[in-house]
C-alpha cells in the first residue's frame, strides 16, 4: 500500500513543483512578499484540510467546517463587540468550536446518522446562527497587538507565523495518522467499521473525538481568519469547505475512507496555493480557475481507478463491489489484500 | 499607466458599466487599464486581488470595496508601494484610501427628486412617495431630504400625504402603488427613489386608466423604464451615470499615481470630458447631479 500511496505523492510533487518553477515565470511570483501572501492566503484552507483528512480516513465526511469557522468568527466579533478582552475571546471561541463539533459527533456517532447528511445540515445551521448573532454587520478594530500574528511574515524571511501554526497542526496531525496506534486504527475503521470494532477498536469513541478536533481547528482557523481581515462576519470563509474538500481529495485520500497521508494533502494544499496565486498573477479569470481547479481534482480521483485494474488483474473492482463491501463492513480482506498487491 | 478596477463581483452589471467608463477613461490617457474581481461579493475575496495587483505593480487600484475593513490592510500595504487607491460605489475605511468617489449626494438626489415632480406636476397637488424598505437608510436620507425642500415656500401647494414601503419587491411595490393610487383619489404623483418600486409603479400605471395622469418619477435605470417613457407613462426620472461614475475615478486615479494631486482637500484635477472637480471633505469627489432620462435622451443610454 505504501508504494502506492508514494506513487501518488510522487505525482503530486512533481505538480507541486511544476506549479511553482512555472510561476517564476510571472512577474511578481518569486518574491518574499508575494511566497508569504500564498502561504498565508491558504492557510485556514489547510487547518481545515488538516481537520477533514482524519475524518475522511474512517470513511465519514464533516462539510459543517467552514460554517463552523464562520459562526466562531462572528462569535468573536460579538464577544469583542459587548467589550470582552480578546485573552478572553480565545478560549470561549475555540470551546465553542468544539461543542459545534460535538453536535456533529452525537448526531453522526450516537445516532450513527450518515455524516453527509448531518454535515450538510449543520453547514447551514451553524452559517445561519453566525447570522443570528451578526446579521449582515461586521465587527472590526481588533487589537493590534494580536493582528501581526494573523498578517505578518517572521522578519527576514517569507514564513508567515500563521504558516507556523498550520506547520505544527500538520505535524501533530502527521503523527497522529503515521505514528500512533489510533493513526492505525483510523485506516482500519475506514476499511470496515464492523471489522475494526471486532478488533477491538474503539470505533465511536474514536470518531467522535475526530469531530471534536475539527470544531476546535476550525474555530482555530476563525481566529487567524478574523484577525487577518480584521473583520468578524457571519459570511466568513463561505465556501471554503469545498476548498478543503478538494484539498484532501487531490492529496490523494480516498473519499470512502482508508487511505491517505498527510504528505499528500500537504503537497496538494501547496500546489493549489502556488497554482491559485499563479492564475491570479497571469490575470486568469475566477471562473478558469474553477475549471482548471475542477479537472484536477477530477483527475485526481480518476487517476487511481484508471490505473488500479492493470496491477490487480485478479480482483474485479467494479463499483458495485467495493459497495459491497463498504456496506456489509466485514470483507475488507480482500481490499486490504488487494492493496497490498500494489506495493 | 497601468491602472486596475476591481468591482465588488465580477459579474455585477452596475459595476461592470462603471469599470467599462473607468477604462475607458485611462485608455484615453494612453495607460492601459483593465477589470479583474472575484465572482463572489464575499468580504475578503477581493484581497487576493489586491495582493495579485501590488505583485503586478499596477499604478493604481480603483475598488467597490466589499467589506471596508476587510479590504483594509491590503489596499494599506499597496499605498505603502507607491500604488495609488480610490474607492467608489462602497468606499473602503478613510485611511486605507486617497480618493473616494461618490456618485452623487444625498442632499443632490433627494432635492433634484422634489423638483422634477414638481415640474411634472405644475407645482400643486398631492403627493406620494414609494420606498424600498422602512429602514433601508439610502432611502430615509433622501427622504429626509424631499421633506426638507418640500418646506421650500415655491412648494406650497405640493402636499406629501404618504410614504409606502414596497421592500424592494417587485410584487408589494405593485400593489402599494395600486393601493396609493385607490386610497387616494386625486393623487397628482408618485416619487420612489428605488429602481425595484419605481419599475413596478410603472407597470402598474401604464395599464391603469391613471396613465399619463399620475405623474411617475425617481431612481430607475434607462433599460428598465425605457418602455414607459416610450408609452408615456413616465416622464422624466434620473439616476446617476455609471459610465460617467468609472470615468472620473479613472481619471482621479491617474491624476494621484501621476502626482498631480495627493487625495488633499481643495486639490483640482481635469476629468477629461466631465470637467474639472475639486476634491471635497475626507478625500470626497462628488460626481454631480443625477442624469435626468426623458423620451429624448433614453435611447443614449444602455445599462
């Protein structure tokens, strides 16, 4: 399996690159302030990315995250409008995230409800409390001590602080997934629930407490948001689940959970970002780089199916199958052995 | 010259005439001038644009800000370059720009709305008004203003009897006016100052045997009211230029990155065919009177 997870890691590098040695051939790219943008530009993008990949590896979905970003951030703008010292704010918003995310877990978890549909749900819920909380008004003036944290590159060099703070969010994350055993049962249980559980894993109790970090992250990611515009507002990040979506997808985790690393949706995160600041500079139209962002993401998708069937003669991979075996939960073996066929 | 015009959302129609005149305006001036925005009004989208423009060290930024704070430390950190930033249609915060542009004044528009329906009307009668919402505050100020002019002594015989809210819907704005016109009997005009109500009045009318009786006037666009103008329904009303919106902060934008003027008050500049302006309180440029449409200038006019 891990040889072909690099196959596509390798892939994604080489993209990765490409983007970035192709954009030095635009006016204005390859410079200090212009590196520091794209990286800060995308990093609540990536801290959600960092929060959906765990969830997609057990095979379940939260598409509430950039609501969730948005209802801290206009919780933050209330909070600091009745007069709250943002020291204060801090923890409030980031508990409150959390507690958004636990609606997500007992809804997905406890009533075991598919975790599209709830998230689908809580995406316009919790967008629309933002708006009972701040209606169209936005709130500004946050101090400006904390702002540089939000906007500022480290001096002397391109590396904003918030890229920082997405860095070691990408490393804990990377260890958690890689490193520990509840990385290892998170690939498990997006095997086949049922399988995992009978090995012993705690299933529900580790998929409810991936929801819990995703509020949390993204709450986090409201907070740098916030600060970096200096605007609290309810319609915050709109649309930026589908970022962070495509983001993890092109990174090569795969939507029915069960593969994926951290790697990949690192390089793919930086690839969008490179690409994104690219097509901007070249003056390409908002709706090119929808199209060009779709296709790659359609590739990225496609690539894996397209070339799975010629290294696994032997096993039929119709869809219907793998359906098969993701609804009944108990013939992962034969996906595991299939993978491992790969490497 | 390079200069860029940066609209709320790239497909905004309104917008898209104003940065149609703005770069019309710079190509006069040999500069090359171009319009680039983001395809959603969401608040901080227009920031990576404005990152792009300071990459591409364009010489100006004209922007419709979508959120004035959030557009703030970008259009901040452009200035810091040397890049000159005016606002116009929604300005930005003070500091985070040299020159705003605003289409016309509240006190313009509000007194300018009195004095055509008073022309209209042969200066005597009843009259009604029909506004978007109750609280909607463009409205309530320009309201605030017809009053005002209506205590003018050559309008003593002009009686305002009711202000309607139509919301800014198409449907309640129709019945409103066909209420005001059955609740009151001689009822010599209607003013709304809002494109949605004053479009729906006027459809009610030109079917209504009050055709050409009642007299129409406000705030609409050319393409939406040319047919009751054509039919007689509707004499005269107005609305700013846009075309004429974008061309003077072409202009005001070039005259800043060119250093003819610095965004001061009291400082002149020429804004080609529209003449000269003078820049007003708080880096203000008013850019005049509202257009007046009528059946001889409508056909001018495609927005």
């Amino acid at each position: 399996m891990l040889g072909r997870l690099l196959r596509w890691e390798s892939v994604l590098i080489v993209l990765c690159v490409a983007v970035f040695v192709a954009g030095s051939a635009s006016d204005g790219f390859a410079e200090q302030g212009n590196i520091s943008f794209l990286l800060l530009d995308y990093s609540e993008v990536a801290l959600l990315a960092f929060a959906l990949l765990p969830i997609v590896l057990t095979g379940e979905i939260d598409l509430s995250v950039a609501s969730t970003l948005g209802f801290c951030s206009a919780l933050t703008g209330t909070l600091w409008d009745a007069g709250m010292s943002f020291e204060t704010i801090v923890p409030i918003v980031i508990l409150a995230g959390i507690l958004l995310g636990a609606v997500n877990a007992v809804l997905v978890v406890l009533f075991g409800l598919p975790s599209l549909a709830v998230t689908i749900g809580t995406l316009g819920l919790y967008r629309g409390l933002a708006y009972v909380l701040l209606g169209d008004r936005a709130v500004t003036g946050f101090p400006e001590n904390y702002r540089p944290l939000a906007t500022d590159a480290i001096p002397g060099t391109f590396l904003p602080y918030a890229t920082i703070l997405v860095l070691v969010v990408g490393a804990l994350i990377a260890v958690l997934v890689h490193v520990t055993t509840i990385g290892r049962s998170l690939y498990a249980i997006g095997l086949g629930a049922q399988t995992a559980r009978f090995s012993g894993i705690r299933v529900n109790r580790i998929k409810f407490s991936l929801y819990l970090l995703s509020g949390g992250l993204a709450a986090i990611a409201s907070l740098i948001y916030t600060l970096r515009y200096n605007s609290a507002r309810a319609d915050n990040a709109n649309g930026m689940e589908l970022v962070a979506v495509a983001a993890v997808l092109l990174g090569g985790v795969s939507i029915f959970g069960g593969r994926g690393t951290v790697l990949g949706v690192a390089t793919a995160l930086l690839a969008m970002a490179g690409l994104r600041n690219v097509l901007f500079l070249d003056d390409v139209s908002n709706e090119i780089q929808n199209v060009i962002t779709g296709l790659l993401l359609i590739l990225s998708v496609l690539v894996p199916v397209v070339f799975k069937p010629r290294r696994t003669k032997d096993v039929p991979l119709e869809p219907s199958v793998v359906d098969t075996e993701r609804r009944t939960g108990a013939d992962t073996g034969s996906r595991l052995r299939r993978d491992h066929q790969g490497v | 010259m390079k200069i860029a015009f940066l609209p709320k959302e790239i497909d905004n129609p309104y917008e898209v005439l104003v940065d149609k005149g703005g770069v019309n305006a710079v190509t006069e001036l040999k500069g090359t001038g171009k319009e680039v925005g983001p395809s959603d009004a969401s608040a901080s989208s227009q920031v990576s644009y404005i990152n792009t423009l300071i990459q591409q060290k364009q010489d100006a930024i004209v922007i419709a800000a979508n959120d004035p704070n959030a557009v703030a430390p970008a259009l901040k950190d452009a200035m810091s370059k040397g890049i000159a930033v005016v606002t116009y249609d929604s300005d930005a915060a003070p500091d985070a720009r040299q020159i705003f542009v605003n289409q016309a004044n509240s006190e313009e528009i509000g007194r300018s709305e009195v004095k055509m329906m008073a022309e209209q009307i042969g200066g005597s009668g009843k009259i009604a008004i029909l506004s978007a919402t109750p609280n909607a505050t463009n409205q309530n100020t320009w309201i605030d203003f017809m009053k005002d002019e209506l205590k003018k002594p050559e309008y003593k015989n002009i009686e305002l009897v009711k202000v309607a809210y139509g919301d800014d819907d198409d449907q309640k704005s129709f019945q409103e006016a066909q209420g005001l016109l059955q609740s009151i009997p001689d009822l010599k005009g209607i003013i709304s100052p809002t494109t949605v109500g004053i479009s729906a009045a006027a459809r009610y009318l030109s079917s209504s045997p009050y055709k050409g009786q009642v007299k129409l006037t406000g705030l609409g666009t050319p393409n939406q009211m040319r047919e009751f103008v054509k039919d007689g329904t509707v004499t005269e009303f107005a609305l700013w230029d846009p075309v004429n919106l974008g061309y003077l902060a072409g202009y005001a934008a070039a005259a800043l990155a060119s250093g003819q003027i610095s965004g001061e008050k009291g400082e002149k500049f020429t804004a080609g065919k529209l003449g000269e302006y003078t820049i007003g309180d708080k880096g203000e440029i008013i850019l005049g009177p509202p257009t007046k449409f009528n059946k001889d200038n409508i056909d001018d006019y495609d927005f």
